[in-house]
C-alpha cells in the first residue's frame, strides 16, 4: 500500500516545465533518494500495521468461532427438548432410555466444556457425577476426568482415574511435579446423586503414568483396593484348633487399622486342626482359604468382606435401571461321589452327594431348571478321592466336603446386566423386575426376575456420558461362589524338621515336628505318622527318633497340611560315631549308649551298653561275655552269679560235674589248677568205681571224732613204715 498522493505527481509535472535540463536532472537526483526513503517508511508503517491488525482479526475469528458454536448448542438444546419436555433435572430416577442418552448426550458435555464444579451445578440432580479425594485433598473439582473402577470376587479391585496433566500439575509445569506426590496415597471415589454419595469406594494408588498424546498431556491414576497391602511379599507359619475368624485375625493382625478394615462372618464356624500358610502372601492365603471352604470374598469399596450371604438389596426395573440384561445357564454334573482314608480308625469312609441334603430351597426357576437337566444328562456318578486333611473329623468332615461341592454345582444360572444405578456394589444383592406393561398379575408393568447376588461389576464415569455399571450376577440363594475349589490347598516340598514330641497319645508312633518357618511363631505340626519298615497291629519295627534330633519329612499329595516323617537325618551336631574308610562300620545305637555294631572287616559283631557289658562274636566262632560288676545266668531255678571280685555262686536243685575224660578242680592260679582243694559240708559222699587218693608229700585223714576205714574184702596198708596207734 502506497502512502503518496497520486495528485502530487501531476503538479510536479506542471511545475518542472519552466525548469532547465540541468536543474531537472539535479531534482531527479533528489527525488530518487526521497523514492528511496519514503519506500523504506511505507514497509515499517506496515509492519506495524500488521502487528496492530493481527490480535483483533484473532479475537474477531474466536467471536465468530464461539457465535457459531452457541447456534449449534442452541439448536441441538432445541432437538432434545422435543424428545425430553421440561427441565434435564427432574427427570424422576434417571429413567433415561439408551436412544435418548444417545441423542442429548452433547447436553452433558456443556459442563466438561465450560468448567464449573459439578457439586453446585448439579446440587441434588439426578444425574450422578464423581467426587475425589487423594490424601485427605479435594481434586479435580472443576476439571474433566474419567473414573472407571473394577470389582470382582475374591480378587484385587482396580480403580483408574484419567485427567488432564495441567489439571494437577499446573500449567507449563515439570511432568508429574505435584501428581508424584500422590504415589501411595488413600484416594477416594464418591458417585454423588441427588446430593448424597450414592457410592463410595477407597483405594490406594499404586501407579501414576504421565503421557503426551496429539500435543496434549495426561495423567493417569492406577490404584487397588487395599486388599492390595496384603501382598507384601510370602509368609509362612501355621495355626492349630481355630476358626476361619481367628485364623484371618491373626494372619492379619499386623495391618494398620485405618487402611485394612474387615468384615469377618464366615459361614463355616468349625475349628480347623492344622491349617498352613506356606510361601504364599497374606492376599493369596485369605483368598485360598475363602476359595477351599467356599467362603465369598470382596471388597464393597469401604471393608474386605470374608463370609456372609450378601450386602443390601437394591431393586431395579428393566427398561429404567437396566439398560441391558442377559440371563445365561449351563449344564453342571451334580452327583458324584467322594472317599477318603481315615488313618485313626484305620478305614476308608465314603459319602454320595444324593446323601448329603441341602437346607435351603432354591426359588430361582431359571437355575432349577438347569439343575434339573444336568442331573438328566449326566447319568454316571464318579468317585473322587477326598485327600486333603489328616482327617480327624471323621466321616463328619467328609460329608461338609460333599455339601460345600455340591453347593458349588449349583452355579448354573449367570445374569449379566447394564445398569445407570449408582447404588450398588460388589456383594449387593439386586432385585430385578422385567418391564412388561399390561401384565395380568402385575398390574403396575413391573414382573418380578428373582434376586441377584453381584460377583462381578464395573463401574464408569465421564461427565460428559454419564455414570453406567456393568454387573455380572448370580442367584441370591448359592450359598457358595463359582469359585470355590477343593484342591486349593497349600503346596510343599520336602524338608526338614526337629521332632518336639513322640509320646503318642494313641500309640501309633507317631510325633510331631517344628518346621524352621514355624519357629518364629512356636508353631508346630499336629501329630503325624512316620515311615517304618515293618509295622501292623501288635507287630512291626518301633523305632522313632528323639525330641530335638532332625527328620526328613514330605507331605501327601503335595498338602503341607498332611505331613509324614520318612525318617531321622544326621548333621553336623549330631553324628553316628560309626563309619570310617570302606565302610565297614555299621551299627545301632540308642539315646542311653546301648548299641549293636558289625564290623564287616573282620566279620565280627558286637553288643554293649553304656555300664560296660559286652558280648562279643568275633566271627571266628569265639564269643565273650564281659561285665564290669556282675554276670547272671537264670534259668527257671537254676542260676549262676560270677561277680567281679572273683566269686561264682551256682545255685540250683542237682548239680553235676561231668567230664569224659578228666576233671580237675583245683584253688588258685595256674594252667593246671591243683594247688588246693577245699570241700566243706555237713556230708561229703564220693562214691567211684576206683578212688585213688594221692598226695606228693603227704595225704591225712583227720576227724575229731570217729574213723572207720573197712573194705567187704582185703584190706591192704602198705608203707615205707606203718604205725598203727
């Protein structure tokens, strides 16, 4: 754009006339540089200009931008009122239908648009929206986010909560610089209707992603129920004669009040005789336990619920609450039969589901009929082997592992259902109407559809689509979850122990152990059987180790519950004392020093106690008996004493002395014992064919009183010299 007047030029063209050729070309010189001049001002005059110009046309676009979009939004108002006379906000329970959710849902986004804090712009409607709190920290309160949170039975909740970044943060803030500090905190989610939290779940995040997507960045929120604190890492110990309850309390006792609170009220109150924690997280022994005794197990967003038959009752009406509905049922066998050892009676026990009775009366008609056609098809009644306790109950305990299965077979029925009722959660109990206007009955359209029991829902929520849960549900009266599973047991390896007891009340050597994962705590195992060579009744190797010494032990089936000793180990406090180069050394030996050794070198064997007595076989056909103090031989009356200082007393009704060829019987030392012999008693006889009497030196008959030597026939006295008197 030029700023001279094109006028300008014509004067100029009149007045050069009267000049001379050399003043014009002079002027012309001049006016080049003014050209020059003036050209340079004309491109600054328009940059300015530019820049000057440049933020209205911008602000003039946004106006015409924003005049454009208010049109629309007035035009898509005007279409929803047509389909939805009145005020958005008194629609009575949210009665919205799928098509006209669809078509006034842009309605919702005003608020996501425009900002504003739903608590007040929402008051008491209908329509439900979220509150959060992170820390004790109101959040969020006038910025658009996304919550989405998952509940299921016997498993971690999940929650996820997606935002803007600088909703958080900050504008042009660090990535996470305020978001970091929430890491690890208690978060919790209300679904608030007409003014009142219509649902409340607490959580704890656990993980926080900062993401940059199409220029824009987010953050999202990831937490878990705080079943989730449970599995700080695995735990081993075990509990002897308690209940469900007791067992959860004490598995649970270390958790701070405040984040981990219960609601304990199991169904089944008998005491268990050994129950096992074994390499598992405290979350994966709960949850074991629940799932093996049939037990429900959830978090209704404020306790961990252990037990019990379900939360409140909330009704809901197809077509009004739900939007959509499935009702889904299989076939399950339901007869079976179970067998189980019982090693204290020494007998095997079997029970047949068809025995067992089930107390309460199934009402749902979807689920008896799918009961009654299983047990149509399914003809053959399988026996299964009930392995998974030491079975102290008895056939009792056998009959409640048969009603808790058959309880189980009884999850046939399945509903499954989409529903904008904030109200409910995990373990509630919804009671469902069909709608059917014009129903003979029931007059008002609403048909009853039994009563359901909530093991699966998601919850979602946008501000600018509303609030929708999807439930998976079963029929009230299933006293047992899908999920229950008898082969849930504990699963062990073999170890070592340290026997603390083997005075067996029932004289079944048995003993009981302390595991080194059981010291901690004092715990030990009940009583369990060991592994001999040979037993039966009044019969059988009874050789059991020691209170203190180690064994060896495995468990049946893999069930750390049903532990078996196969026998006593050495280590480094404890040695044989026997072996040696070639192993020749073999050998039995008792607490108290008795022993029996062999010794294979030289073939001999070798039997002893801790007094010093011996008896050695010395494989060359020899044997000695040695005692330090006193040998006895007993035989009925009969008996031989030999004591240590020499003496041996023979004691018995006869005694002979025979020998085929000679018998010497002499006092004191020598090969030859003949130094002396001395014979006292009141009457001697010594009766022969031939006596000799003779003495080397001397031989004297000697009595104080009378001496009669006499003979039937000759009587000879020969000497050197006789002197009779």
């Amino acid at each position: 754009m030029s700023i001279i007047d094109p006028n300008l030029g014509k004067g100029a063209g009149k007045a050069s006339s009267s000049l001379s050729t050399g003043k014009i070309v002079e002027n012309a010189a001049d006016l080049s540089g003014l050209t020059d001049k003036l050209s340079n001002l004309e491109d600054q005059l328009a940059d300015k200009l530019s820049d000057l110009t440049a933020p209205v046309q911008e602000a003039v676009d946004k106006a015409k931008k924003a005049v454009d979009t208010a049109k629309n939004i007035a035009n898509q108002a005007q279409e929803i009122k047509k389909i939805i006379p009145g005020d958005l906000t008194t629609l009575p329970n949210g009665l919205i239908t799928p098509e006209q959710y669809a078509e006034f849902k842009g309605l919702n986004s005003l608020i996501a648009t425009y900002g504003g804090d739903p608590e007040t712009n929402l008051a008491n409607s209908h329509i439900v929206y979220s509150k959060i709190t992170i820390g004790g920290e109101r959040v969020l309160a006038d910025s658009h986010f996304v919550v989405e949170i998952q509940q299921k039975a016997a498993e971690h909740d999940t929650f996820t909560i997606k935002c803007s970044a600088e909703a958080i943060d900050g504008p042009k803030a660090y990535p996470m610089e305020k978001a970091r500090n929430y890491l690890g905190k208690r978060t919790t989610i209300q679904m608030i209707q007409f003014g009142a939290p219509a649902f409340i779940f607490t959580g704890i995040i656990t993980d926080i992603t900062n993401e940059r997507e199409n220029g824009e960045s987010r953050l999202i929120f990831t937490g878990k129920a705080p079943t989730i604190l449970l599995e700080n890492g695995l735990d081993s110990q075990s509990f002897e004669n308690l209940d469900l309850a007791g067992i959860i309390k004490n598995a649970t006792a270390e958790y701070p009040q405040d984040l981990v609170q219960w609601d304990i009220r199991p169904i089944m109150k008998e005491k268990l005789l050994y129950t096992v924690q074994y390499r598992e997280s405290d979350w994966d022994f709960v949850k074991r336990l629940a799932t093996r005794y049939g037990e429900w197990l959830g978090y209704n967003g404020q306790q961990i619920v252990f037990g019990g038959y379900g939360g409140k009752t909330v009704e809901m009406v197809e077509e009004q609450d739900v939007y959509d509905c499935k009702l889904r049922m299989q076939l399950v066998p339901q007869k079976f039969n179970y067998m189980a050892y019982d090693a204290s009676q020494a007998e095997p026990h079997m029970v047949d589901s068809d025995s067992v009775p089930i107390t309460h009366r199934l009402v749902n008609p979807f689920q008896q009929h799918a009961i009654k056609a299983s047990e149509d098809i399914y003809s053959k009644v399988p026996t299964s082997l009930y392995n998974h306790s030491l079975l102290e109950g008895g056939r009792p305990e056998l009959k409640d592992a048969v009603k808790r299965q058959k309880l189980k077979r009884q999850n046939v029925f399945f509903m499954e259902a989409k529903t904008n009722n904030p109200n409910v959660r995990l373990g509630d109990i919804i009671k469902l109407k069909a709608w059917m206007p014009g129903h003979k009955i029931f007059k008002n359209g609403e048909v009853p559809l039994e009563s359901y029991k909530i093991i699966e829902i998601k919850h979602f929520h946008d501000i600018t689509e509303g609030y929708i849960n999807e439930v998976v549900a079963i029929p009230m009266d299933n006293e047992v979850p899908p999920y229950m599973d008898e082969d849930a047991i504990p699963l062990c390896e073999e170890q070592s122990a340290i026997v603390t007891d083997n005075n067996d009340p029932q004289g079944m050597s048995r003993i009981r152990v302390q595991f080194p994962w059981q010291k901690p705590t004092g715990g030990q195992s009940p009583w369990i059987r060991s592994i001999t060579p040979y037993a039966g009744n009044g019969k059988g190797m009874h050789v059991i180790p020691e209170i203190g010494e180690e064994v060896i032990v495995a468990f049946e089936s893999g069930n750390a519950e049903k532990p078996v000793s196969l026998g006593a180990m050495f280590n480094g406090k404890g040695k044989s004392g026997h072996g040696g180069a070639g192993n020749y050394k073999k050998g039995l030996q008792t607490a108290s020093g008795s022993h029996i050794t062999f010794n294979d070198q030289v073939g001999d064997m070798t039997l002893s106690d801790q007094g010093g007595t011996v008896m050695n076989f010395d494989g060359a056909g020899n044997s000695v008996i040695s005692s330090k103090e006193h040998i006895t031989l007993v035989c009925g009356e009969s008996r031989i004493d030999m004591l240590k200082d020499g003496t041996i007393l023979i004691n018995g009704k006869d005694i002979g002395v025979l020998g085929s060829t000679t018998v010497n019987v002499g006092v004191g030392a020598g090969e030859n014992i003949n130094s002396g012999i001395g014979i006292e008693a009141n009457n001697v006889n010594i009766c022969t064919q031939n006596l000799i009497q003779t003495g080397t030196t001397e031989v004297s008959i000697n009595s104080p009183g009378k001496v009669t030597v006499g003979s039937k026939e000759e009587t000879t006295i020969v000497g050197g010299k006789v002197k009779i008197n």
